[in-house]
C-alpha cells in the first residue's frame, strides 16, 4: 500500500469513516456519527470539518 511521506506528520491519508456532517441553520457545522445518528461535535467558527462527507439537506 502507498503511503505518503513523511509518516508522523500530523495529516491523515483518506477520509473520515463512519461519520458524516450538516450545517445548522445558525451556521454551525456537526458532526454526526453514522451507527447511532448522535450528534459527536459541533464547529464555533463556521468551517467545516476537513475529510468528513456532507450529509444533504432534506427536502433537496
């Protein structure tokens, strides 16, 4: 398997599994664990998380 070096530095290779995220209408973004659907954590300056799936909104 390919690795991209140099390993340790503190970056991951690939996406987050087993989680998604959604925008609340405030703009806060959360993350949201896929087995259970429990809310995980929340983003207090508006980014997103980084290599975490978008979820779509509803009704879309």
């Amino acid at each position: 398997m390919a690795t991209n070096p140099p390993s340790g530095d503190g970056h991951r290779n690939g996406a987050v599994k087993g989680r998604s995220q959604f925008q609340h209408p405030n703009g806060t973004w959360f993350k949201r664990d896929k087995s259970t659907g429990q809310i995980m954590d929340g983003k207090a300056d508006g980014t997103k998380f980084k290599g975490v799936r978008r979820e779509k909104p509803k009704g879309k």
